[in-house]
C-alpha cells in the first residue's frame, strides 16, 4: 500500500480525528481513507462508481438489433 506524507491544517486535523473516534478507526489513516469513500460516493462523476459500471454491464447484456439508419426505426422505408 502507498504511503503518504499529508499536511493538515490544525482545523482539517481536527474533523480527522472527529471521524477517528466516531467511526472508532484505529488511526488516522482510516479515517481519511473513510473520508475518501464518502467523497467518492456523493461528489465524484457517477461513471467513476462501481454501481454504475455494473448498471452499464446489465444494460449491454439486454436485447439490441441492428439498423443501417434511422429510417428505419422512425418508419420512413
């Protein structure tokens, strides 16, 4: 696993440990991984979350068919 040498500012610290002792991680580092996750969850862009690779793969999975153009499926031919 990589390790990292991170500056926090006193305040951001503080939530560090904050989410240490709710979460009743051993150390620091648990709780900025926790921190992560829930960030990656509620901020990052949907295609990046595994629950969206997975809808993806379902949807690929289902029925197609092929059409050489519009045409025909709007019905003009």
């Amino acid at each position: 696993m990589p390790k990292s040498v991170v500056a926090l500012s006193e305040h951001a610290s503080r939530i560090v440990n904050v989410v240490k002792a709710k979460g009743g991680l051993k150390d620091k580092s648990e709780a900025i991984e926790l921190i992560i996750e829930e960030y990656e969850q509620h901020v990052l862009d949907p295609s990046l979350r595994p629950d969206f690779v997975e809808e993806v793969r379902r949807i690929q999975r289902g029925k197609f068919r092929k059409v050489r153009d519009l045409g025909e499926i709007l019905g003009e031919k």
